[in-house]
C-alpha cells in the first residue's frame, strides 16, 4: 500500500511541479511541446503494448476489450466536451494565455472547469497506476514514467492559462494539491480495486483506461505539441515509443 501511495504521488505531482515550473519561469513552448511529444509516445507504447496485450492475455475476450476500450473513448470525448463547454477548454493549452487575453468574457476560462478537466485525464491514468504496482514488472513502471512525463506539460500549460484568467498564485496551488489528493486516491483505489478482482474486470478496467488516455492522446497532447513543436516532433514522439518498446522487452 505504501508503495502505492509513493507511486501514485510521483506521477500524480508532475502535475504540481510542473505548476510550479510554470509560475516560477516564462514557459518556453518548445520545450513544452517536446516533453509532450515525448511523453505521448510513451503512452502509446504503455496502453498499446502493456496495458491492452496485458488485459487480453487475461480475458481472451477480444470484443468485450473493444467495447471496454471504445466505452473508455467515449466517456473520456463527452467528458471533454462538457467541460469545454463550460470555462476548461484552455486547461491543458499553452496558447490559452493568448486566448485569454483575446477573451472578454471572465468566465470563458473557468478555473473550476480546468480542475475538473484534469481529474477526468488523471483519474484513468492513476487508477491503472495502482494496477501497475499490483502487476509490477517492467510494463508498469514504464505506464508510470509515462503518466509522470504526460503530466508534466500538463501543469505548466494548465497554469499558464489559469494566471491568465486571473486565478490567484495560491489558488492555483491549491487546486493543483487538490488533483495530487486524488490521483494518489484514484491509485489507492485501483490498486484495491484490481488487486482482488476477477482477470475479466481487470481486462476491462485496463482497455476502459486505455481508450481513455488515447483519446485524450488524440485530443489534446498531440494536437498541442504539433502546434508548438512542428513536425519533428513526430521524431520525438517516435522516440518515445521506441525507448518504452525495448525498455518492456529488455
């Protein structure tokens, strides 16, 4: 259980150092949408590889992983929307000052929404977090780095739009400690969760966070870093495939 909790409080508390980074120095997107990139081919090769092959070998159920994955998927884009539509749709964009800035309307950036907003792209990951103390191995630790190096951008995006709402620096930390709370609950909770259930829940839970956090790939930490880093992020992002692919196989 402890090393549940140290677990899911590193790669929960990416968000919160990269908070801090972001209030402390001039965001360079750049280097943002490097770690983006970097981070997103990590994840790729973590759900692709790990997590789906992994609950599969488990169930044998190739159409309820579909559907499993697919429900991820959904819940994740209505989730989204929903958010987007009200004041969060500038939390994990590194443009969002400039839109803000553009905006006239005080609650089109909402803070409330962009803590919600990163619940619904953490609580996923942290809970397969937990699972991953549960399976061990090297697939697990690498879904661990991967969640770190994915939430990393996140904070510093996120703060950045949040200061350009006029969001207060204490609040803002106050919020970023509320979403560690949770990330390191969501982990406790799959740790428990997946630790006593049958394979074919786990295989469920695992291809449900899956689609998830790829749609959340598709939907925001590629977009973004394509925007702010070009094309050789595609590099980049291959890279970070390729490090987690024979890190797993090594």
């Amino acid at each position: 259980m402890l090393e549940t909790i140290f677990t899911g409080a590193i790669s929960g508390g990416a968000i919160l150092l990269g908070a801090l980074l972001g209030l402390c120095f001039k965001c360079n997107h750049k280097m943002i949408a490097a770690i983006t990139a970097f981070g997103a081919g990590v994840l790729i090769s973590a759900l692709s590889i790990d997590l789906m092959n992994e609950g599969f070998e488990q169930s044998k159920e190739p159409f309820m992983m579909g559907f499993s994955f697919f429900g991820g998927a959904l819940a994740f884009v209505l989730g989204d929307y929903f958010i987007d539509k009200h004041g969060g749709k500038f939390r994990k964009s590194s443009h969002g000052m400039e839109q803000n800035l553009q905006s006239d309307d005080p609650e089109e950036s909402s803070g409330g929404a962009i803590f919600l907003g990163t619940l619904l792209d953490g609580i996923p990951e942290s809970f397969v977090v937990g699972a991953a103390v549960v399976t061990g191995g090297a697939g697990g630790l690498i879904f661990i780095v991967a969640v770190f190096l994915s939430n990393l951008p996140e904070g510093m995006a996120g703060t950045v739009s949040m200061k350009m709402a006029g969001m207060s620096t204490r609040n803002i930390v106050l919020l970023w400690l509320g979403t560690l709370v949770v990330t390191v609950l969501s982990a406790i909770g799959g740790y428990l969760f997946l630790g006593h259930a049958s394979p074919a829940v786990n295989a469920s839970v695992m291809a449900f966070a899956s689609g998830a956090i790829l749609a959340m790939l598709c939907d925001t930490m590629i977009p973004e870093a394509f925007k702010f880093g070009g094309r050789f992020v595609a590099l980049i992002t291959v890279a970070g495939f390729l490090l987690a692919f024979m890190l797993s196989k090594v």
